[in-house]
C-alpha cells in the first residue's frame, strides 16, 4: 500500500480510514486505467509551525483558520484521470468514482457529499456553489450557477434593521442570524451538471457519503482546529452543539468519530428522490422553522417553503478572454471573479512577465520578484474597482453596455494598465467612467469558508468547482444533519453609497449576492484565434482573496512556467482595492516577524509605496496541468488537500 504523510501527525484515525479506502479502491476489479496506487494520496511534504500572525482577529467574521504549511510538496502525474479536494478522504471517493469510468461530473457529486461531512465549516448541501465544466465531446464549456438566493421578501434593509419599519437595535446579525442564510443551491446545481454530463447513477453517487455518515470517521485536525475556534458560536445552536461540541460543552477533538445519523438520513432520501427531497418536504420545512427560530436572540429569517421550492440553478454564458497563448474561461456573475480574474490577466498582459520569473524556484515556488507583486497587485487595484462598483447578479444589474466586453476589451485593459506607475503604487484605484450608471461604490464584505474541487475524467471532460457555507461553519445553524449557509453577508448591508446611489449589490428578494469565487478552466490558443484543447484546471477558496489567489497560480503557470505544485505552493500575495498588499507570512521564505521589517519583498514593496500586511493567508488552491503522458497537479500546502488519479 502506499505510504501515506498528513498535513499534521498524530492524524493517525484518517489515515487508518484513508488506508481501508484504498486496499478497496486498489482492489476493484474492472476499473479502467486504475492501477494499484490509483486513488493514493502521494507522499508530499512536512507540516512546519508558521511564524505569520493568524488572520483571526483582523476581520469581522469567523474566518477559516491558517493550519501551517506542508513544506515540499511534490507535484502527482497521472495517465488519463486526476482529481484534486480539499480533503483526503473526499479526494479519495471522487477518485474511485473516476477509476470506475465515472465522468468529472459523477466525481463532483461524490465529492461534495463527502465533503460535507469532512468539511463542514467549508461546504456543504446547505450552501452554494459555481461550476465550470468543459464537455470534451462537444468541445463546450458551461457555467453552472448553483448561488444562494434571498428570500423573495428580502428588502434592501433586510440585513440591517428588524424591518422597513422598525429600525430599533438589535441590528440583525449579518453573520449568524436567520437573516444571513440565503436558499441554499448546491444540490439543484449538481442535479443541473449531472444530468447533463453525468453517467453514473445519482443514488450512488451518495454510497461513500451515507457510508461515513453511518458509521463514522476521525475528525481531521482543520476540522478540529475551526471547531474549537467556532465552539462558542456553535454552542447557540441546539443541533451545532450536540454535533460538533462534547456533552461537557468542549470541542470534539482531531481524531475523534463523529457520525452524523441525521445526514445519513438527509442524504439517503435525496439519494432516492433526487433534490425535491431537500427543497420541499419535510426537509424543506425544518429549513424554514430552523432559519426563522428566534432562540438566543437570533433575528429570524424569511425563508420561506416557496422560495425553497421555487429555487433555480442557472447556465450562463463562460467568460472566454485570450491571456497571451492561451483562453481563460471563467465565471460570469452574480460571481465577480470571473470578471476580475479576467480584467486582471488583461491588463498583466501589457507587461513581459515572463521576464520578472522568480529565480531558482524550489519545490515551495520561490520567491517573487518585487517588480512582478508590483505589476500584479496595481493591476489588481484597477480590476476589483470596476468589480465593485459594477458586477453583482447580472439577474437584477446589467454590466455597463450590456456586456461583460465593456470591462474586458483589450483597447479598454491597455488604458487601465497605463495607470500603472512602475515605480510607486497608486494606494487605490478609480473604477471606469461608462457615464451616468445609477450605482455607487461602498463597503466590502470579509467573507471565509469554502472549498474547491478540480478533476480531470477519462474522457477529456473537467471540472472546477468551488462550493461554499461563506463563513467557517456557514450561519452556525445545523439542521436535519448539515450546516445552513450564511451566503448573504456577501451583499451589501447598506443600500446606497456614500454618493446616495443605489449599490449594484444591494439586497433585492430573489437576488443572489456577489461573489469572489472563480473556478477557471485555461485552454490552448489555436493559431487561428480559437479555443483549443483544455490545458489547466484551477480556482480556490479564500472569500475576496480568491481573485488573487488565482491571478498569482495563472501567472505562475502561464507567465513563469511553475509547475501546478509549485504555482500553488508559491507566496500568496496582491491586493484588493485598498493600498494594502498581501504578502502570505505562512510561506516558509516569507520572513514574517516583526511584521515582516526583515523580508527583502516586503522592504521594497514598503520602499515601492505599499502597506504590506504579513498575515497569514488560508488559499485552498488545486491545480493540474496536461502534460506529455498525461495529467500534473498540486494541492495547496495551506490546507489538507490531495491530488489523487491514475498516478504514473
Ligand atoms: O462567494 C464568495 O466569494 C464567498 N462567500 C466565498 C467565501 C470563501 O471563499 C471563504 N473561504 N475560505
């Protein structure tokens, strides 16, 4: 059996479980190109204590918590098939799906049962999430939108007074009240993409999730670590407390058993009778009561069985923009990243990159260069300006000109890159002026709790999903077995500027809120101009920051040739649209003590006009690759994610 090293020791319990896993997986007969070792977690790196401050504490919510660093990791090869998860024992179901001739899609659906069991501050049924699929018969890419929604009552006060009328304190929580959960999405927008894509059957697809939810498995130490740093929230909810919490009130521990018989129940009956199970019925009205309750002085929401029932996922049209010798395909909205990923790439795409490559890079992906977080962080700036003032759920606000091409043609992106001075920041961006729009710019949310999923099948068909509760265990409300999202922090509270202008993301009923999240597929540009054939899979949790997260993978791939375990591995860093850059103090040559004063990047950023910030970055990126022979992919350090498939 292959050896197998975890993110931290003493996880003894998982790998026990990941072992029993494998000697089934290895030892099922007729599985194609499945060869002993197939579905294994390759042997990585070493967990090493990070020195960076914790981003806990420098936020308004529950974040998902910095676990370490594995310190070199090895990239996987695989023959024909490759998925990567945020979580071993998920990656593992998804892999056997693959092994037994099940397409990327069948894979997601195993996946994300299991990870809402493994996962749960991360992911789960109760929340929503964006997939980009890439049908390798038809050569088509289509974006699924499985986004929360709010109720069908929701006004633009919702998140901010009792009502329209009584705007007497308590404030409602944006973080854990009833207010905050929006319909959840996942499991209609996964029926959408199998039914499409889908070979296997759906009431399988369940097995490994029922499995572990029925007899049990060890509580990994990221879990354990956002349990005992949520245990106090988690103790509001009658349900969260008994599952997550001992009978004496302290956390369950990492290698503790945890069965969830109340999940095993959920998802049988979803299993048999598809998602109408969840969205009407009696789940559907345990939804209801939970979100509208209003124990420990929780202000209830307005959930209602017709807004469950009536919930739609949606297809919409990919965002396809060329990147120098490449097409990259992302997520149009209610989801910005897309769109900024994109705006982003288009502006570097003025710069040589190429020529600012880290030198030397190891196996942890080196060190940037100054002038290359610069170039990239001010390029950032100018896309999330226009990302803030004008996307949101394209449902409600239309882009300027109709069109996500008025923010992403090349004429367009070459201007905004000429505001870039090489030498010094801007600090902050102005967004384009497309005349008189009747939208203002106003806060951000902090956002954190998400995972994401690429695969690769047999076929040539791939995936990249990224799914999400929001916040690290969602609104803290459990219910029938699964954590209820708190999604709809992502809008703004507040409905006007501080011009008096409507907010393109203000709440409206039926609305979803904008979000980060950017699972991205990246093909070959043919010589004629057109997409060719698929070349990287890739995308990340990380609220806001997934935008920079997945710029700083793209350029290391495309720009410095990185391979994906480097490209992932590699220094987090870049901006929003504030005059602070991210330099990631988990990296172990990030040197992150006092604030980083002896760090050569981050002196001559702060030489450069930056207000550097050290703290700890949480990305959970995957990426693979098609090489010669087959697939090569990298599974973020940060977290306890693996790469597994037909390996080489
Ligand atoms: O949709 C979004 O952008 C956020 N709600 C995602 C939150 C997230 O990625 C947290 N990750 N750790």
């Amino acid at each position: 059996m292959t050896r197998i090293r975890h993110v931290h020791t003493g996880a003894t319990a998982v790998l026990v479980l990941i072992g029993s896993l494998l000697t089934a997986c290895s030892s099922s007969p007729g599985t194609s190109a499945a060869g002993a070792g197939s579905c294994a977690e390759a042997p990585n790196g070493t967990h090493i204590a990070a020195d960076a401050p914790t981003a806990t504490g420098d936020i308004a919510t529950n974040p998902e918590i910095g676990t370490g660093y594995r310190t070199g990791m090895s990239p996987v090869r695989t023959r024909t098939y490759m998925v990567s998860a945020a979580n071993p024992i998920a990656t593992q179901a998804a892999c056997r799906v693959l092994a037994s001739g099940g397409t990327a899609a069948d894979a997601l659906v195993a996946a994300q049962m299991v990870l809402g069991l493994v996962e749960p501050q991360a992911t789960g049924i109760g929340g929503g999430a964006f997939l980009m699929y890439y049908n390798a018969a038809t050569k088509s890419v289509d974006a699924y939108d499985g986004r929360e929604i709010a109720p069908a009552s929701a006004t633009e006060n919702y998140l901010r007074w009792t009502s329209d009328a009584d705007h007497t304190p308590p404030q409602p929580s944006t973080t854990a009240s009833g207010r905050s959960i929006g319909v959840p999405g996942v499991l209609r927008m996964l029926r959408m993409a199998h039914d499409d894509h889908g070979k296997q059957s759906w009431r399988d697809l369940f097995t490994p999730a029922i499995d572990l939810a029925d007899h049990g498995f060890p509580i990994s130490p990221r879990m354990a670590a956002e349990i005992a740093a949520s245990a106090k929230d988690l103790a509001r909810d009658d349900n969260a407390r008994a599952y997550f919490l001992k009978p004496d009130g302290s956390p369950k521990p990492e290698g503790y058993t945890i069965t969830d018989p109340a999940m095993a129940k959920t998802l049988s009956a979803i299993a048999s009778d598809g998602p109408d199970a969840f969205y009407t019925g009696a789940i559907a009205k345990d939804i209801v009561d939970t979100t509208g309750a209003t124990s420990a002085g929780r202000t209830p929401g307005q959930i209602t069985l017709a807004d469950l029932a009536g919930y739609r996922a949606e297809k919409r049209t990919a965002i396809c923009t060329d990147y120098r010798t490449h097409i990259l395909c992302g997520m149009p909205g209610p989801s910005s990243g897309g769109m900024t990923v994109a705006a982003t790439m288009g502006i570097l795409e003025n710069f040589d990159l190429a020529s600012l490559a880290p030198d030397h890079p190891d196996r942890d992906g080196g060190v940037p260069k100054a002038q290359a977080v610069h170039l990239i962080s001010e390029a950032e700036r100018l896309a999330y300006a226009d990302r803030d003032k004008y996307v949101a759920d394209p449902d409600f606000v239309p882009l300027p000109g109709n069109s996500p091409d008025t923010l992403l043609n090349k004429p367009y992106l070459k201007q905004r890159a000429a505001l870039i001075n090489p030498a010094h920041t801007m600090g902050s961006a102005q967004p384009g002026d497309f005349g008189p729009v009747p939208l203002g710019t106003g806060p951000q949310q902090p956002e954190h709790g998400t995972s994401h999923i690429s695969v690769v099948d047999e076929y040539g068909n791939a995936a990249a999903m990224t799914t999400t509760v929001n916040a690290a265990f969602g609104s803290f409300h459990v219910v029938d077995g699964f954590v209820l999202n708190n999604q709809l922090e992502d809008f703004s509270s507040i409905p006007t500027g501080a011009d008096g202008a409507p907010l393109a993301n203000r709440v409206q009923g039926g609305k979803r809120p904008r979000s980060s999240m950017s699972p991205t597929l990246v093909f070959d540009r043919d010589p004629d101009g057109s997409r060719g054939r698929l070349a990287y899979v890739t995308g990340s949790p990380g609220g806001s920051v997934i935008i920079q997260f997945v710029v700083k993978t793209l350029v290391g791939l495309l720009d410095w040739g990185l391979n994906p375990q480097q490209a992932v591995s590699a220094p987090d860093f870049g901006a929003a649209n504030t005059p602070v850059t991210g330099i990631g103090g988990e990296h172990p040559d990030i040197k992150a003590t006092d604030n980083g004063e002896h760090d050569p990047l981050v002196r001559q950023l702060r030489a450069m006009g930056h207000q550097v910030s050290v703290v700890q970055q949480s990305s959970g990126l995957s990426a693979l690759k098609r090489e010669p022979g087959g697939w090569i992919g990298g599974a973020d350090p940060r977290r306890e994610g693996a790469v597994m498939g037909d390996t080489r």
